[in-house]
C-alpha cells in the first residue's frame, strides 16, 4: 500500500483522507494542536467558531472594482488593508499587486466568479451526498434556503440582481422573516453546519480507520511516496508554494459568540466594508456570527489578530445596529487562505523527487468546496498510480 502525507488537518485535508484511506497508508501532519485536547489556531477550520454556512456564492473573488483601493485603504478607516504601509514585505506588495490587477480587469473578474461559483456548487452537491453516507457530516438542519436581509432597497435589489443571476433559485421578498427592521430579504440555496464538531467527529472516524495524525508538527521531508498540501497559511507554507509561484496570504475574519437574539434560521445580513456580511447560525441557545475581511499576508496567528482588532470592532458595531442590547460571550478569528484572485489553487508538481499536490487558497469558500476538492486531489493521486 503506497503511503500519502497530508499536510493540514483541516476540512479539506480530512476529506481528502476520507476519500483515500482504504487504498492508502495515510499519514496526517498539522502545525496546530489536537483540536480534541486544545483550541487549534493553526487554519480556518478549527481558529473561528463552531459554525460555517455553504452556499453558492458563499465566497466569490473579492477582485470587483470596488475594492480596488480598499485593499490599500487601512481597516481603522475602513478598509481591508490591517498591515501598517510601512511594514508590508516584499510579499505583501506583490499579494495586492496581484490583487490590484485583477480587480481593475471587469472581464478577468467576472470570469473567476464563475470558475469560483462553480466550485460552489459542485461542493454543495458533494456535501449532500456525505450527508447521506455518514450521519456525521450532516448539516444542523434539514434546511436549504436561506434568507439574506438588507436594510435598503438599494442594497436588496442589487444584492437581489446579483445573487440571482447566478442561481435561479432564488426569491424576493418583501417582508422580514426574523423581525429585524429591514426593508426585505431574499432568499437563496444554503445550509449551515457546526464544523469544529463535524471535524473531530471525522478525526475520530479516520483514526478507527487506521489513519494516523501527527499534531504540532510542521512539515518535514519524510518517508512518504505522495504528497497532498492542504495547509493554511504560515511562513513555512509561503516559502514552499512560492517555489512553484503559488501565492497566497492570510484574509482574516472574524467571530463572536451571543445568546440567541429570536433568530430561528441560519441567515446572512448585508452590511458595509470591512464587513460586507454578517453570517448568523443559531443553535440551541446560541448564536453564533461572523464577518469581516482584511489582509494580513502570512504573519502567524497570534500577530494577525492583533492587527485585525479593527475588523473585529467594526463587525461589532455593525451587529450591534441589529441587536442593540446584545452581549459579546466570546469573541474569536480565523485566517483564511487566499489567492490574490480568489480562485483556489489545484496542480500536481514535484517536491524534489516526491509528488506532490497543491489544493490551497480557498478563501472563504474552503468548507463549502472541501468535498469536491478532496475529489479532485483523489483524481489527482490515481493519475500517480
């Protein structure tokens, strides 16, 4: 039996071995702790709260023209950019360069809208079919439409216009569902998930299976015929992606947990930048929110989040124009890995004489493509054999 390393337990990672481990011996190496023993603030997956929603436009490239200088613009005032101008890298610099082009070329956008939707789509077709084969990997309810709440007629017909040209599903309403002061909402194709308990359930399940996890680890060259690079972003995954001119850096979001506020559906509500939505999942007692973007290159977790503390008070602010009287219970941030395009990356290369395999820098969009792209590498790896 050929023996495959996984590089990043994550959602993707997971679902990749879940896709190989009965034709390989399947080893799994993650640079955070044991999420079963220990917060894990070394990816996506487990550093957020424990909630994710798919959806078909659940991430897009952030590229339009809009968002040509609010990658520039600083998150205290307002925009994405977190890093102080006169502390950005080499890197850095060329992560929005790289961005820069791409927003300001209308045609190149709305190409790689449709290659992301796509993606979307595909994973939320493959996470119907796990649901059906592992009672683990279902959703938190049987739920597939999800309202989108906007304060103006301007933002519901916009948002409205753009959602539906993408899926055909989707409908407009006049009034709002959970009795927020709105002016209407829409709904389109979703569902809502708790990922960190899905994740340590799938751990358990693949550590039954025989797969092997090797926590607190980074990457090192070891005996192995394959390997899968699934990581999120760190200096050390930087320095190996760029020697096959993959880049990508951190975007953070943010998370706070409240008591439910009434709010009986997994629901978006449009808001402004830096915010751009705020993504509600209740559960029980709970309600769990996210939102926000800003860029944060590859700095590790713990000086990422410090820089992103505007991000985090502006989604504050933001939520609290929704639910005045509202107390925060927990707060807490991810790093998603992102292309400067927004289009994630998936090719087979050579690390020295090993195979190896990239699917990284999925932006937002890493839980709901995780199924499909566990496919895709699965595709990849057959070609090897």
């Amino acid at each position: 039996m050929k023996r495959l390393q996984v590089v990043g337990a994550g959602i993707t990672g997971l679902l990749t071995a879940l896709k190989l481990h009965k034709d390989y011996e399947i080893t799994m190496i993650d640079l955070g702790n044991d999420p079963r023993m220990s917060q894990n603030l070394s990816g996506a997956t487990y550093s957020g709260l424990d909630a994710r929603h798919i959806s078909f436009t659940e991430t897009t490239p952030w590229t339009s023209q809009v968002r040509l200088d609010l990658i520039m613009k600083p998150s205290a005032e307002g925009g994405w950019l977190c890093i102080p101008k006169n502390k950005l890298t080499n890197f850095d610099k060329e992560w929005i360069s790289q961005f820069k082009r791409a927003a300001d070329n209308n045609k190149l956008h709305k190409e790689n809208t449709l290659k992301v939707v796509e993606l979307n789509k595909k994973g939320i077709e493959e996470w119907e079919k796990l649901a059906k084969e592992y009672d683990f990997l279902k959703p938190i309810t049987d739920e597939i439409v999800m309202p989108i709440i906007c304060r103006s007629k301007e933002d519901l017909l916009s948002e409205f216009d753009f959602e539906s040209s993408l899926d055909s599903r989707c409908k407009l309403y006049e009034n709002d569902k959970n009795n927020l002061d709105t002016t209407g909402y829409f709904t389109l194709y979703g569902k809502s998930y708790l990922i960190k308990t899905l994740s340590i359930n799938l751990i358990n399940y693949l550590e039954s299976q025989g797969v092997n996890f090797r926590w607190n680890e980074s990457y090192s060259k070891g005996k192995t015929d394959i390997i899968v690079w699934c990581s999120g972003v760190s200096p050390q995954a930087s320095g190996i992606l760029k020697r096959f001119n993959i880049l990508f850096g951190g975007v953070v979001g943010c998370w706070v947990l409240v008591d439910n506020q009434g709010i009986t559906e997994a629901c978006k509500i449009y808001g402004p930048e830096p915010i751009n939505y705020l993504n509600l999942t209740p559960y029980e007692d709970k309600l769990f929110i996210s939102g926000g973007y800003g860029f944060v290159g590859t700095r590790i977790y713990s000086e990422a989040i410090l820089l992103a503390q505007p991000i985090m008070e502006a989604m504050i602010r933001e939520l609290k124009n929704w639910f005045p009287k509202v107390e925060i219970k927990e707060k807490a941030f991810c790093i998603r890995p992102a292309t400067p395009t927004g289009v994630p990356i998936l090719k087979r290369e050579n690390l020295d004489t090993t195979p190896i395999i990239f699917a990284v820098g999925h932006c937002a969009g890493g839980f709901t493509q995780a199924p499909y792209t566990a496919n895709e590498v699965a595709k990849e790896v057959s070609y090897l054999d």
